[in-house]
C-alpha cells in the first residue's frame, strides 16, 4: 500500500503504465536555464501554486532572489500572478 512520504510536498500519485509512480509534475521546459528558475518552477508545478513567503521558507532563497525569477517565468508565459500568489499557467 502506497504511504506518502511526509518528507515530500503534497502531490497527486498516480501509477503510469509500467506500475511506478506518477508525481504529476509539470516538465520543466528546455527554456528554463537557471537551477533556481527551474527549481522555483519545479516548487510551483509540485505545490500547484505559492508565496514568495512559502517559496522563501521551502526553498531557502531570498525574496531579493525570488523576485526577479518569478518575474521571469511570468514573462516567458510560464506563470501567472494572482493576488500574491504565482501559480503555473494553464496549459
């Protein structure tokens, strides 16, 4: 029986054909260079959404640091801004 492990952020497994498990994590697209962009868009696909303030604290990166990512994945398309939360756009 499958028990989530409590170290992981909350997700949705599912099994894929050969029976492993399926995180249901978004690619990360090839124009994302950066280990921090590509981490930051990791967090958001695996946590469906967050805060500076919950990427600050999970990730341990500075706001100072956050922003200009997060700017960045909105100007790719990649996620969108609501209210203070920055959340994958839809596909």
């Amino acid at each position: 029986m499958y028990t989530e492990d409590p170290r992981l952020p909350s997700s949705t497994p599912s099994l894929d054909a050969d029976g492993q498990l399926d995180w249901l994590v978004e690619p990360v697209p090839d124009t994302l260079t950066s280990s921090q962009t590509k981490l930051v868009y990791l967090y958001l696909s695996i946590r469906r959404g967050g805060t500076v303030e919950e990427l600050r604290d999970a990730l341990g990166m500075k706001a100072i640091t956050l922003y200009p990512v997060l700017d960045h994945l909105v100007g790719l398309g990649l996620v969108d801004r609501d209210d203070d939360r920055y959340v994958l756009q839809a596909a």
